[in-house]
C-alpha cells in the first residue's frame, strides 16, 4: 500500500483545546517507521488563528468562513493524492476536516462513508448546544445544514446516506436531551455500541460487508474519531462518554475493511495529546492502526 500521510490539523469546528497537535503526537510515537512510509507528510495549512467563539449569524456555527477555506485546501490535496493512486492517511484536527475530505472525493465521483465515532454528530446548526461544527459534520456532509458548509463547489451532498454506516454511538441520551434529529431517522446505517454489544461483533461485521458489497461508489472513505475507543483506554478526548469499543474491535473492523481493497483513505481525528501526559495513549494509537493494516487475514 503506498501510504500519503496529510497532515490537517483544523481546531476551527471545535476550539484550540489540543487536538491540533494530534499529527504531531503520532509522528513522534512512530507511525511513519511502523507504517515503513517514505513519503514525505503533506501539510495542509490551517487557519487555526481565525478560531473564534462566535457563531457566524447566518449559519448558526463557528467559523464557517475559514472553514470553508480550509475544507477548499484539504479537498484539492485529497483529490490529488487519490488521483495519484496513493491511500491519503489523514490526521486531524477535528472531525469538522471531513468536509473537506469528502467534497475532494465528491469531486472524483461517488464514495462510501464508514463512520466510527461515539458520536452521531448529526445536529442542525440551530440544535447544537456549541456551534461547533464537530457536532455536525456528518449531517452536513450527507446534505444537511449551512449551505456554504454542506455544497462546497456545487458538490453536496459530499457522501448520500445509503452509502453511510455508522458504527459505536453511544451518545444517545444526550441528543434526546439536546433536540437533535436522529440519525436512525435517515437513511443511514447505523450499528450503535448497544446494537455491537447485543448482536455480537461478528454479526455486525456480516452485515457492514453486506451494506458495502451493495454500494455502487468508486471507493470507500474510513473516518475513525478515536472517542469510539472504550473511555478507559483513551480518555484523552475532549467530550468524554463512558464505555466504548476496544483495540482489538477496532482493529478488527479496520482490518476487515481493509482487505476488502475498497477503502482508498482514512482519517483521524479528535485524540488530543495534550491529555495524553506520559504518551502511551499515542504510542497504543499508532501500534493499533499498525495492525490494522498489517494484520494477517483472519
């Protein structure tokens, strides 16, 4: 696999609390050596010093402008490291960096989501509690929301929900409480931890191979927000929720997807290092990606 790592480290859809420095924590922890990737990382500027706390009047979020610049940046990077047949290894930064990955894979043709994430992230601008736009990317990116967020170039929306799966939410309780449209009111495929936990994992992965099998797209995206992870083994996030998945779970989805030869790139985001004190957080991160992709075929 020739690996491009992109570096995008975008604090602008939730607030500079630390995730910016997430690209840097797992080079530090060795994902290059691990990985054996030569390429050099390709940095994508951010616009980090125009966060602000306010929300923009029009759309409801916190700073849609630079955003969409920013989301401009990534998705012409992300197009050009597909078009180059590379598999783009994107680390955050916020989950907001999704718009711009999937408007530039929107603008190469269709593509799959697989969404891992405590997380729905499926609020309108008007039910956010923030305005951050980390609590909505995944509403906006199938259509939903701000249109200067959700149609960049023309191209919304950026992924359609039959080509969504989302896999460990666990935040239930509080978008009832917060208003927020449920997600398993759309076409979405959703298979929440309780679901995981009911079903077993080897029936949940059955079914995700059934829903990708069935998707006419030119590939798929993997978007792994590492609050998916069980809270004891990383609580180095900013929106802490108990329970969750494990490493090994994790990697077991990951590496499932993987051999499939579908998946054309995949994004990190949302570990924060500055919670993360002695680094082992990072150092568990970048071993556990390692045996995703490199883990022999079950």
């Amino acid at each position: 696999m020739n690996i491009q790592v992109v570096s995008a480290p975008s604090i602008l859809g939730l607030k500079p609390s630390g995730v910016q420095l997430l690209p840097e924590a797992l080079l530090k922890a060795g994902l290059l050596e691990q990985f054996n990737i030569v390429n050099q990382p390709i940095l994508v500027k951010t616009l980090n010093d125009l966060y602000s706390a306010e929300r923009d009047p029009d759309t409801h979020c916190l700073n849609t402008s630079p955003i969409v610049e920013f989301s401009n940046a990534l998705a012409s990077c992300i197009s050009g490291v597909i078009r180059n047949n590379q598999f783009a290894l994107t680390l955050g930064g916020d989950c907001s960096i999704l718009l711009g990955i999937t408007a530039g894979l929107k603008a190469l043709g269709n593509y799959g989501l697989i969404f891992m994430d405590a997380h729905a992230d499926f609020y309108a601008p008007e039910q956010s509690q923030t305005g951050e736009v980390a609590d909505m990317d995944l509403s906006i990116i199938t259509g939903r929301g701000a249109a200067m967020l959700r149609n960049l170039n023309g191209f919304a929306p950026y992924v359609l929900d039959r080509n969504t799966i989302h896999i460990g939410q666990r935040d239930e309780q509080e978008t009832r409480k917060f208003g927020s449209d449920d997600i398993k009111n759309s076409a979405i495929t959703c298979f929440d931890l309780a679901t995981i936990r009911t079903r077993g994992m080897a029936a949940v992965m059955k079914n995700i191979m059934e829903r990708i099998t069935g998707m006419n797209v030119h590939g798929i995206w993997i978007h792994f927000d590492t609050d998916v992870l069980a809270d004891d083994l990383n609580p180095a996030v900013d929106y802490r929720l108990p329970g969750g998945l494990t490493f090994s779970e994790i990697e077991h989805i990951q590496s499932t997807l993987l051999r499939t030869g579908k998946i054309v790139g995949m994004s990190i985001s949302i570990f924060n290092p500055t919670l993360d004190i002695d680094g082992n957080i990072a150092r568990n991160l970048v071993s556990s990606l390692a045996r995703s992709f490199y883990s022999p075929a079950e």
